[in-house]
C-alpha cells in the first residue's frame, strides 16, 4: 500500500473505507488531552516498558503481549488510546470499523477481515478494530449463525497467526456479547470507566487551558459535569468557549450550564440499552 499522505486508504468494502492509515506524527497530535484513568495508565506503561526490553523478555522465555482488549462506556478514551500506543510507539495506526467489513455475501465477511490481518503481518503497525462486537459476537447468539459463526473462526484464526512485530487493539462497547474463545485470544484487558471527580477535574483543566476564565469555573464545570464522558465534556467546554468568544467575555459558569443544556448529553444508562 503507497504512503499517500495523512490518511491512506486500505481496500474497500461495500463501496465505503474498511480501515484509515494514520502516521505516527498524526496519532500524536489527536492525543493531546487524553487523560488514562489509574489502572489503565499503569498497564499501558507496563505495556510500554515490556516492548521497550523486549530482548531481556525473550532470553526469559516471557512471550511479548502483544493484543489488548478495551471495553467500557463510549466516550471513554478507548480510540484515542490505541492513537497514543500508536503515537508512543512511533508506529502508523490503522483504524479498523468492523460493521464495515461485514458483507451480505457468503464467505466475504471473513475475506476482508483476512485482508486486514494480512496487511497488519506484513507492515508493521497498530491495528485497531472499533466496534469489535460487529463480528466477535458468540456464535451462539442465533442471528445470521452460520455466516457470524464462519466470521469469528476467520477471525480467531487470524489471531492465533498473529506476528510479533505489529500490536493488535479493540474496542467494543458490549463486552459481554462477544465471544468466550475471543477472549482467550488477549493478553492484555482495559477496562473503561466514566472520569471520577479527580479525572474530570484534570481533563476540563486541559481543556480550559491559557483561555480566559473566571475563577471558580474549572470546579463548577467539574461538578455540573459529573456523570459525562470525557467525549461529552470536550464538546460541552468547546461550546461553552465559543459563547464566551462571541460575547468577548472570560469563560464562565453560566456558558458552561447553557452549553450542557444545548448539548444535553445521553446518559450512558440508557445509550448501553439502545
């Protein structure tokens, strides 16, 4: 595949994009306020340390992990996390949505999910395949089986062939659908949370940044916005900085309680049973 420029394009599927080739230099700019919540900073530094001394592992006979599972909330730093491996690592991110690999057609689901596989053994990378649920469901869920079922052996199959010189990544928001012989496939599991009051705080503070505010606004907009992904609370002080701009006045709580009236954000309760 030629390197074309910021987003080159991997084989099509459906008439639509199945993946988007990211360079290092761009996964670094998108993660420029991410916040990993405790645990998950933890094991993305342990993760990163192993890859790092990977020789010392080996004259152990330690296997290098080298699949990581994320699951939690939507809005919850699961994509921009893989940018950060990606961007840490120095090495291109391809971005995967698997409902766009599924095809009506016999067989041809799991031809394109081979492709993608096949491309990640020969060039290295990070692959990171979103809504991960959309072909790893179990088998015995009783939709579409055999055809599902024919996907996830393909899928489990391209797995266990895995090579060690790219990094596999997935993200599903309905981690208890998908498939019990998947799971055994990770090394490596991220769970994703909601931001506590401390992470909420932190993330609006680097979103708020050098801009003008009045004092007390980082605290009320960390109070106003708990229970908001950190997705819905970069929209939320985004727009609340465009009020402020338009009125040529700081930033201030008022522009903060209007923006999250405007924006009205889903509960995560009710998105998980649409």
């Amino acid at each position: 595949m030629a390197k074309t420029g910021a987003s080159t394009k991997l084989p099509r599927s459906k008439g639509t994009d199945m993946a988007t080739f990211y360079e290092a230099k761009e996964c670094a700019r998108k993660v420029k306020y991410l916040v990993l919540q405790g645990q998950n900073r933890r094991i993305v530094d342990e993760f990163m340390t192993i890859l790092e001394r990977r020789e010392e592992f080996e004259q152990h006979g330690v296997p290098i992990p080298n699949k990581i599972v994320m699951y939690g909330p939507p809005g919850t730093g699961k994509t921009l996390t893989a940018f950060y491996v990606a961007a840490s690592l120095e090495l291109p991110l391809i971005v995967v949505r698997l409902d766009s690999l599924i095809h009506s057609h016999l067989g041809e689901t799991g031809s394109n999910i081979r492709k993608i596989f096949d491309y990640a053994r020969a060039v290295p990378c990070v692959l990171f395949l979103d809504e991960f649920d959309a072909v790893a469901r179990t088998r015995e869920s009783g939709d579409e089986v055999k055809e599902m079922a024919r996907a996830v052996n393909t899928l489990l199959q391209c797995l266990d062939e895995f090579g060690e010189s790219s990094l596999f990544m997935a993200a599903t928001n309905l981690e208890t659908e998908l498939d019990p012989a998947i799971w055994r496939r990770f090394d490596t599991r991220m769970t994703y949370d909601l931001p506590a009051a401390s992470e909420r705080e932190h993330y609006i503070r680097l979103l708020i940044g050098d801009f003008d505010c009045e004092a007390s606004v980082e605290q009320e907009s960390c109070r106003l916005l708990d229970g908001c992904s950190f997705a819905d609370i970069e929209q939320i002080v985004l727009k609340a900085k465009r009020k402020a701009i338009i009125e040529r006045q700081p930033l201030c709580g008022s522009h903060i309680r209007l923006s999250h009236e405007e924006y009205a954000p889903v509960p995560i309760s009710i998105m998980s049973h649409s």
